[in-house]
C-alpha cells in the first residue's frame, strides 16, 4: 500500500487513515459498489489488494469511498484540468487612444489596428480623451468615436456605446458572431 503525504498534494481527498467516518460505502477498483461497510474493513480491503482507499465524495451520508492507485488518480484528475485549461479560450482588452481632432487616414491607420485585434479574437476599447477646450466640442469626439465603429461595421460590433468616462469617452468593440453577421 501506498502511503502519500496528502498535505502536499490535495487538501480536499482524504486517503486511507485519514478517513474519519465511521461507515463508508465502498466502490472496489473495478467500478462495482460492494456496499456500505465499517472503515476498519473497508481498509483492510483496499490493502489487501494493495490499493488505496480513496474519498470520493465526502458530503454523502455515509461518504463514499474508492479502491483505486491514489498516484494514477492524482495523475487523471491533473491530465483533466490540463486539458480544460487547454481548451479555454481567453481574450484579451486592447486599447486604441483617439483624438478629438483626428484626421481621416489617421483614422483609418487605427481602425485597421483595430480590426486586427477584432479578428484575432480580442475586444477593443476605444478611448478619446478630451483636454482643455476639447471638452467644448464633445459632441465632435462623439461623431468621430461613431464614424470609427462605422468604419469597423463590417467584422465588428459595438459592445459598450460611446460615454463620458472622467475627462474622456470611451466604449468597447467586440468580433462579430455568426447572428450578428
């Protein structure tokens, strides 16, 4: 039998000795429930196949517990969570800073750097940041935010409309999905 040092490596499963409750219902390493039995045989019968006694779901009334090599379960539960973090998929904020008074092929330089990060799954934020006498023609900085989604209508969709965030406007840009299209 095994004896693994569990601190180390999980807080949660207890094994073996570390099984407190008095009765558990016991699943031997072939999947089959042998039935509810007292934790004094139920080790000796794990050890008598030289295996461990594992608890699986301890909120049970009584807990159940499985026959099994603790290493290898340790090993499938890590495989698992590898391969869901594998699958994940995360996105990324970018940020593209505008001017009130931005000229139209600065414009379009950063909608195709916007685009780029749209089409690599990333969501944008757009952000214009207003100073000094700018704040007077807001409602330019409103139709200059409007005239960049316009420009990136085609592979994108605006998220979070153009609004006054402190001294700036700011609003959020994301791919567009199959219903959108």
């Amino acid at each position: 039998m095994i004896k693994l040092e569990v601190a180390s490596i999980s807080k949660e499963t207890l094994i073996n000795d570390e099984i407190r409750a008095e009765e558990v219902r016991v699943i031997d390493d072939n999947g089959e429930m042998i039935g509810i039995l007292p934790i004094e045989e139920a080790l000796a019968l794990a050890e008598e196949k030289d295996l461990d006694l594992v608890e699986v779901s301890p909120n049970a009334v009584p807990p159940v517990c499985k026959i099994l090599d603790y290493g290898k379960y340790r090993y499938e539960i890590q495989k698992r969570e590898k391969d869901a973090k594998k699958k994940q998929k995360t996105t990324e904020v970018k940020e593209v800073r505008l001017s009130c008074f931005i000229e139209e092929h600065d414009l379009q330089v950063k909608a195709k750097a916007a685009s780029k990060f749209i089409q690599e799954g990333n969501r944008v934020k757009v952000s214009l940041r207003l100073r000094g006498r700018e704040r007077d023609y807001a409602s330019h900085a409103f139709d200059v935010m409007n005239d960049f989604a316009e420009s990136l209508s085609d592979v994108a969709t605006v998220e979070k409309k153009p609004k006054f965030e402190g001294r700036g406007i700011a609003m959020f840009i994301v791919p567009k999905t199959d219903k959108d299209k």
